[in-house]
C-alpha cells in the first residue's frame, strides 16, 4: 500500500466512527452497498483479483473504523 493510500485509509478510519453517531446506521449501508456491489461485478463475470482485492479493502476499513464487517 502506497503512502498516499495508508494516509487516505487513516483518515476514514478517524472520520467513519465520527460519521456513524451523526448517522447512525451509515456503516452497516456501506458495507451492504459494497457486498452488493461486488456481487453485481462477480455476477457479470468481470471480478479480477485486483477488483477483488478493492472491495477487501474497502471491507478492511470499515473494520479499522470499530464497524464489524
């Protein structure tokens, strides 16, 4: 992971746990929006592993942020 992406990774790690008690209920929306998502990719046949690896990642974060994914 570049620098530019550990930076952007501990930024939303900071803001997401910030975001869900004005919002409660925003992290289980992304997380359901990511799954659905890559199921819709996956379903189409089009899910590389570099796309694969995007949407672990994405998963990752919420994780960091205190949200069990």
């Amino acid at each position: 992971m570049t620098a530019q992406n550990l930076g952007a990774n501990y930024v939303l790690t900071a803001l997401l746990p910030r975001l869900e008690k004005l919002m409660p209920g925003l992290c289980d929306e992304l997380l359901a929006g990511i799954r659905a998502d890559k199921e819709a990719i996956n379903m189409s046949g089009k899910l590389t592993a570099d796309v694969e690896e995007i949407f672990c990642s994405a998963e990752k974060i919420l994780a960091h942020s205190g949200h069990e994914t």
